[in-house]
C-alpha cells in the first residue's frame, strides 16, 4: 500500500498535462499521452543511457531525474565511463536497485518526472508491472515501454524511434537507425542468398558465475543465432527464454560452435571463473580468461572446443541498441567464408564515434585462435 505521503504526491501531480501533448504508441502496444515537451524522466534501468546518448552525445543525463540502480552493479566499466564524461550520473537518485521487486513508487513520484521509460522485461519494473502503471499514470507520469531484451533484434529499431519521439530527436534516431539496418541486412541479404547449411550453437551464459550450463534461447541473445544462420542448440530443451542445459547433454549433443557471455571486465580478479571483456580489456586479457574457461572439464572435452570454434562475447550486448555488431560477429563466427569480408570491431568503433559521447575502447568479443 502507498504511503500517505505517496498518496498526496498523486494528487499533486494528477490532472498536469499541458498543451501541445503528443500520442504516441510504445512496445507493450499502448497509447500514451506526452507532455510537449520532455525534460524530466526516469528510466527503468540505468543501462538505458547509452541508448539516451544516441539522441543527445552533449548530456545523456541531463533529463534523467532518476534511474534504477543496476548499471554500477552488473556493468560497472561501463558505468565509470560514463562517470568520467558526466560526473552528475552519480547524484541522479536511484529509484530502486537491481530488481523490479526493490523500484521505489515513493522516490519516483518525490521527483516529479513527466515520463517514464521502462522495458518490457528486465531488471525494473516490466510491461506487467500493473500497480506502478496505475499509480504514476494517476499522477500523471506518461509510462512508455521500450525493449532491447525481449526481442531485440525487432524491438531495436522500434525502441529507438520511439524514444526519438517522446525525446524531440527523430532525427537523431533516424541517423542511427539507418546504420543499424544497413548493419543488420549485410547479414540477412547474405544468407537469404547463400542459403549455407545452418550451423548448432550453444551459448553459455555468464560464464562462471554459475555451474554450467546456463543459456539464452528466446530473446536476449538467443535470437542472434538464429539471424546469423545458426540454430541454438539449446532450442526444444529449454523452454522459458533462459534456463539450464546440464554438461551431459552437451557432451552427447555437441554443438558446432560454443559462445561464452562474458560478465568480467578489466577490474576482476585474476583468480575468478570469468571471462573479461569489455571497456579497458586487452586483447590478451580475453583470449586467456576464455582459455582458462574452456579448460574446465567437460567443457574442455565438446567438440566445438577441441576444433577452436569457441568464442566469447560481450555480456551486455543482450540488453543494448548496439546488438547488431554483435550479430555481425557471430555470423563470422557461424559461417566464416561466407563473412570473410565483414568487420564487426570496426562497426562497433563507428557506431561509437558517431552515436556516443567517447570512442569505443577495449575488447568485446574474442576467439581461442
């Protein structure tokens, strides 16, 4: 139940709208009202500001009043870069931590914000979060959902024009989005003509922080297999849009190719179980924690790993508009001849220079060879 003091706040806020208001349809299919314009939003995870940069490099922050918590726990590299550029990021109240079990309505409707921009799903509040709907849309906050973890590969586009929309920068978003497609269709004109021999691939999820085998299947990253030529072998098996595969199934079912998630960065310790990738990882430093990692037993005996089609990527790209660079190195990986030509670190450094507020540095994806 609402504080009293919560309660009060809503009906402060209720009945605010002013005119010019917009429409506009979000994610979850609703029709939202927006104020004409928008300075003041929360944002559902923190990790929604590289997307917020895209459509305003001088200061993603400027507009946020609040955000969850979970960028600085679960992407702290991530996080310090985007300190050092906008050392303000640190006095934006969190609104809750890094689920959507802890997202404050009290602290949300303390700041005041005209909008509010959520996932369908993730770590705050989602597209079945009712109460936090009811209670800041009766105060009169414009709730929107975006989504680049459900389906990201067809909810990106659509995010980011949205959000290019409720922010007054279409046309920020539309320049993006142009280098996304044409990203994205490189591979798919490639394959729709090749038409190569689909090819069984097993994604480890977060690997090392749980015994294996965790995996993705539906959303997340599980759908870039499918759209590099690939089949997830863990499809039939698992049956939510994550879950465990056991190393025995593995080991009589072998993929063709194995890919680890990587949830260590350059700060890890050099005794854990992770593999390191992202800003401020070396080469060197990727390519021997995926060593190390695909020395465990069992995992050492599959046969992707004694042929060296084991790989590591970036963890955070199952949750970022920068995905599609991401599907460009797993169709490499999957169908190596075929995408001879494309260069992934490359798009990832222009997508960077263009579309954020620093250049892109480190490491973010790796193989054995």
């Amino acid at each position: 139940m609402l504080c009293r003091f919560a309660v009060l706040l809503v009906a402060m806020l209720a009945g605010t709208l002013v005119a010019g208001a917009r429409e506009v349809t979000d994610l979850a299919g609703r029709t939202v009202t927006l104020p004409a314009s928008v300075e003041r939003i929360i944002i559902g995870e923190g990790r929604y500001l590289p997307a917020l940069a895209i459509l305003d490099r001088a200061d993603p922050t400027r507009r946020v009043v609040g955000m969850m918590g979970e960028y600085e726990q679960v992407d702290p590299a991530s996080y310090a870069r985007y300190r050092a550029a906008f050392p303000r990021i640190d006095q934006i109240m969190r609104i809750g931590r890094n689920s959507q079990e802890s997202f404050s309505l009290e602290q949300a409707l303390a700041l005041r914000p005209q909008v509010a921009i959520f996932g369908l799903d993730g770590h705050g509040p989602g597209s079945r979060s009712a109460r936090v709907i009811e209670v800041l849309e009766r105060a009169g906050v414009a709730v929107v959902f975006i989504d680049f973890r459900v389906d990201p590969l067809a909810n990106t586009p659509r995010s980011l024009e949205l959000l290019g929309r409720v922010l007054g920068r279409e046309a920020e978003a539309a320049a993006f989005l142009s280098a996304w497609r044409e990203a994205y269709a490189q591979v798919q004109e490639r394959l729709a003509t090749a038409r190569p021999t689909p090819v069984r691939v097993f994604i480890e999820s977060r690997v090392g922080l749980t015994p294996c085998c965790e995996t993705m299947v539906r959303g997340m990253m599980g759908g870039f297999v499918t759209a590099a030529g690939g089949v997830n072998a863990a499809a039939g098996i698992v049956a939510g849009e994550a879950g465990t595969v056991s190393l025995e199934y593995l080991l009589t079912h072998p993929p063709d190719v194995y890919v680890g998630t990587a949830i260590g960065s350059a700060a890890s310790a050099a005794d854990n179980s992770w593999i390191a990738l992202g800003p401020d990882v070396s080469p060197d430093v990727a390519q021997s924690t995926l060593a190390r990692a695909m020395a465990r037993t069992g995992i050492a005996q599959l046969s992707a790993v004694r042929a060296r089609r084991a790989h590591a990527i970036w963890h955070h790209f199952y949750n970022s508009p920068f995905n599609v660079a991401a599907v460009q190195m797993f169709a490499k990986w999957l169908h190596p001849e075929l995408f001879a030509d494309l260069d992934p670190d490359a798009l990832l450094r222009e997508l960077h220079r263009r579309f954020q507020p620093f250049a892109m540095g480190g490491t973010y994806w790796t193989s054995l060879d």
